[in-house]
C-alpha cells in the first residue's frame, strides 16, 4: 500500500493540478490527464479553494466518470452475476446431447455415403452446439459415428467416455431408439424411463429423434443403436444398481450442457442472484432445484425473470440468504426427491449427503389416511418416485400436499418465521401433484 501511495498516488496528485494549473504542462501531458478523474476532482477543489472560476466541464466530465461506473457495476450485476463463476470452471456437454450428435453424424454418413467430421445439433434451449467426431465408418446399410464427451470442468464419471450411434435402414417408416452395449437397462419401477427399456431418457430420446430427423430425406425408416464400450465399467462408479439399471450407464440431460460448479462458486451464484432480485424490487422469491423445475415454475408464476433463482442442492443456504435480504415470500418447486428430504429436514440435498427415506414417506402416507395394505407395499419402493406410483392415483394428491406442509414448515422453521414459505411439487413433466403454504 506504501509503495501505491508513493509511486502512483502522489505523483497523480501532484500531476492532476492539485498544487499549480495545467496551463503550465505541456500540450501532450495536458490531454493524457485529462482522462484521469482524480485531474478533474483537483481542478475542481483547486477552483473552490483558490476562489477562481469553476470548471464546469470537469464537473461533467466527473458526472460522465461517475455514470460510466455505476452503468458498468449494474450491467455486471444484471447480467454477468453468473458469468464470473462461469469464467473459472469450463462447460461441458450431456450423455444425451453426445448421443444425439452421434446419432446426426451417422445418418448424415448413411445417407450421403461420406466421412462426416463435424456436426453441429439443437439443444433443447434451440441453441446450436458443434461436435467433432472421433470415428466415423459407413456402408450402404448402416453407418456408425461416435463422439467423446467432453465434460467441462465437472467431476463426472463419464469425461472422456466414447459415445457411438449406429444408424440403419429399416422397413418399417419412423425412427426407433435401442441401446447397445454400454447403455443400462431399467429392471426396476420407478425411473422415468419404463422397465424393460434402455437407460435413455426422455429428453435425449427427443434430441436424438429431432437430430436424426433434420437430416433424414427418405420415407424409409431407420434404427438408431447408442452404444458405451466402457459404460459398464464406467456403471460401477455410479448409482446405477443400486437403482435397478443393470449392464451400463445411463444417457441423461435435461438440457444438453452440463454446468460445473465448486460448492462455493454454486453459493455466490446464489447469494448474486438473490442480490438482482432484491435490487429489482422482488419480494416474493421461487427456489427451484433446477432448471427444469425453474422452467415449470416459470410457467406456473407470472413472475420477473430476476424473481426465479435456482437453488440446487443448498435450499438450507438459499434460504439463509432470502432472510439475510428480507424477502417476504419464497416459493420453493422440486419434485418428489429433493422435496422429501426437505420435509426430513435434510436442507442439503445432494445424493452424496442425503438419502431418501422410504420408511419416512411410508409413515407419511400413513399419517394422510392411506390404507395400511398399501402403506405395507410403499414400504418396498426403491425411490420416491416409484413410492408415488405405490401410492395408487386416489393416494398420491393427500401424500404429496403432506410433504409440501412438512417442507414448507421445515424451511420455515431452519429461517424462524423470517418469511411465509410455500412448497409446489411436481413431476417430470410438470404437472403439479401437491402444494401447501405457512405462513410467515
């Protein structure tokens, strides 16, 4: 700090015109110090002190100084709070959108009958994304490319894994999906995905039906094969089994990008976004887990944009943050996982912290009136998603508005009262299946 005082300060202020007028500097030193502010502040305290005439072009130009500033330090706030964290920890591309270039590739190369080197595809937020291929053989019946997935900067088991599509001709018109070697297959109810089937959920399954179909030009139908050479090595670092999906990896995204996050760069992209919200004058707050539950909340609230913040995992330290700020209203909108652990009391909801409870929401389903030969049944369900479907559908309404009360009294009760909290639940699709509201 000594050595900025000496070396950069004092010099300035003795350039600036603190102690003698800029008339006696020359022409070429005159222009460069008039961009500097601290000039314009000395011409100004100069003229006020000595009791000359006073610079009103420095005034302004102190006024354009100041604007440009606060200009900058707002635009930076509005729409960069999340570009900082962003600026460390390098993006990446899902299971799903690597499947989904693959499969593109390959029936580009069984239709022209040529190498393809580069695709480029739609994710679902209809921006345009390009992948390079790793490998790519065709003949006049199938055509077979693959992508290796880059993963960014997050921690996932499948960085670096080789992703493959073959494509061929079929009889029968349309295009029909299968997984191949290295892709799980579901054995247990529950899943998004239906028992029997590969492990390819619905988002990727649109993406590469919508991939396919951009390129596709004859009536003729084709078969699209996904294919991991390492999935079921790469399955056993994951959840898989434990799940019921067996022989590989699944093929996932809601979106197609896969965002890392340190636990504290996830914070601060709270903690800023909390800030823009509060700053626009937003009072009432929804926390989503995510950004497809973000998307049908956006849905559900006529809302600012600035009002929607996506909390993740740490509900416990959004929260904090809402009350810290004095917000008066915060909505939270997950589905039935997060949501359940919630209404447990565990506010740090990632799988690595927290697990579901099923004797919990057994007890739960009990305390809403469900018959005890089905609360029996629930009690065997592998997640909370299959315990909703145990549930039967004259269930589910009184169960999951049960587990909005206890998470909406649970967040409540973490902030003491600081603000009425209201719980949404919904499912994959969002259809809302339950809510409830405390109030402050």
């Amino acid at each position: 700090m000594a050595t900025f005082s000496s070396l950069v300060l004092l010099p300035m202020t003795f350039l600036g015109g603190t102690f003698f007028s800029l008339s006696q500097l020359p022409e070429a030193l005159k222009i460069v110090l008039c961009i500097i502010p601290l000039t314009h502040s000395s011409q100004c305290l100069r003229a006020v002190s000595l009791g000359q005439s006073f610079p009103w072009l420095s005034l302004l130009a102190l006024t354009a100084f100041g604007t440009a500033f606060l200009v900058g330090m707002y635009c930076d706030g509005k729409e960069g709070h999340r570009l900082r964290v962003k600026s460390v920890l390098r993006h990446g591309y899902t299971t799903g959108a690597c499947a989904a270039a693959a499969a593109k590739a390959a029936a580009l190369a069984l239709l022209s009958q040529a190498a393809v080197k580069e695709v480029q595809i739609t994710l679902p937020d209809e921006k345009r994304v390009n992948f390079v291929l790793s490998h790519c053989a065709f003949d006049t019946r199938e055509a077979t490319c693959s992508v290796i997935k880059d993963a960014g900067d997050d921690p996932d088991v499948t960085a670096g894994a080789e992703i493959y599509a073959t494509v061929r001709w079929e009889d029968e018109p349309g295009i029909t999906i299968e997984g191949g070697k290295g892709v799980g297959m579901v054995t247990k109810p529950g899943l998004e995905v239906p028992v029997g089937m590969p492990a390819i959920n619905k988002v990727p399954r649109m993406m590469i039906t919508q991939s396919v179909e951009e390129v596709m030009e004859a009536p003729r139908g084709l078969k699209v094969i996904i294919s991991i050479p390492q999935g079921e090595e790469l399955a056993k670092r994951t959840l898989n089994r434990r799940l019921g999906i067996i022989g590989g990896i699944s093929i996932l995204g809601t979106s197609g990008v896969v965002i890392p996050y340190s636990v504290e760069a996830y914070k601060v992209s709270i903690s800023q976004a909390l800030d823009i919200a509060v700053a626009g004058g937003c009072q009432e707050v929804v926390l989503t887990t995510g950004r497809r539950s973000e998307k049908f909340a956006q849905r559900e609230f006529s809302l600012a944009e600035e009002s929607f913040v996506q909390m993740g995992d740490f509900a416990g330290y959004a929260l904090e943050e809402c009350a810290r700020r004095g917000v008066a209203k915060i909505i939270i909108w997950g589905m039935v996982g997060k949501l359940s652990k919630i209404a447990n009391g565990d506010l740090y909801t990632n799988v690595s912290d927290s697990k579901i409870d099923v004797n919990f929401l057994a007890r739960m389903a009990a305390s809403c009136g469900v018959p005890q030969s089905v609360v029996a049944t629930s009690q065997e369900a592998m997640n909370a998603h299959h315990f909703l479907k145990t549930l039967g559908e004259d269930n589910v309404k009184k169960v999951c508005d049960g587990l909005c009360l206890l998470a909406a009294q649970s967040c409540r009760r973490h902030v003491d009262g600081a603000f009425a909290v209201e719980c949404v639940m919904s499912d994959y699709d969002g259809t809302v299946l339950g809510r409830a509201y405390v109030e402050r």
